[in-house]
C-alpha cells in the first residue's frame, strides 16, 4: 500500500492509503500539474500543463503537449509503467488528456483521464 495523495486521514484517523494503480496516477497528476521550477530540490520536476489552458490550442500546440506530456511521465515514471497512448483535446478553456499505461510490475493496463481549465 501507498500513502494516497492528497494527503488525509481515513476514517480511522490513519494516513490515508491507496492501491498501486491508484498510487501511479496520483503521480501521474502530480508531474501533469507541477509547474517547472515549482518544486525547491527539483526545478526541473513537472509539465505545468495548466499553462496550456492560457494559449491558443491549435492542431500543432495539442500535438506538442502529447510530447511533452509522453516525454515526462517516460523520464519520470519510467521506471514504473510503460506509456501506450497519450491523447489530449481541447473544447473551449478545457484541456481533456487521456493516458493509457501498463504498469509494469503487475502488467495491469490502466486509464487515467484528466481536464484542466475553465470548463465544466
């Protein structure tokens, strides 16, 4: 078991835990929405994909963001799942991505589904 993020207490009045799949995408929120710089020890930690909300999606930006955001979880998740399939649409001020990953010490496939902006 993993302490689940964002931290809190169960109802027992412990440290909140959480499963593996769980675990990974709160991590994988985690690196998605740190800005770079944002953390002290590690300035380069994080995608700060709420920045993308803020400037026009075109075809060429959407496509950029599937990058950055494949590039990030491989160099710093890497380790812990095997990235599938990175999507990402926009529908007004709302930035949809959907990752598809293995992780691979259970070698479960997982979906995690995320939206940021001024949308719904």
């Amino acid at each position: 078991m993993q302490i689940d993020f964002p931290y809190h207490f169960d109802p027992r009045d412990r440290t909140a835990e959480t499963d593996e799949a769980e675990h990974i995408r709160d991590l994988i929120e985690q690196l998605l929405f740190t800005q770079p710089g944002e953390r002290v020890n590690r300035p380069e930690f994080g995608v700060g994909i709420n920045q993308l909300v803020f400037s026009p999606l075109s075809s060429e930006a959407i496509a950029a963001a599937e990058l950055m955001i494949r590039g990030a979880l491989q160099q710093y998740l890497g380790q812990r799942i095997e990235v599938i399939d990175v999507e990402t649409s926009s529908a007004d001020a709302t930035l949809h991505i959907t990752i598809v990953h293995r992780i691979l010490r259970s070698g479960t496939q997982h979906r995690v589904e995320l939206t940021t902006g001024a949308g719904p």
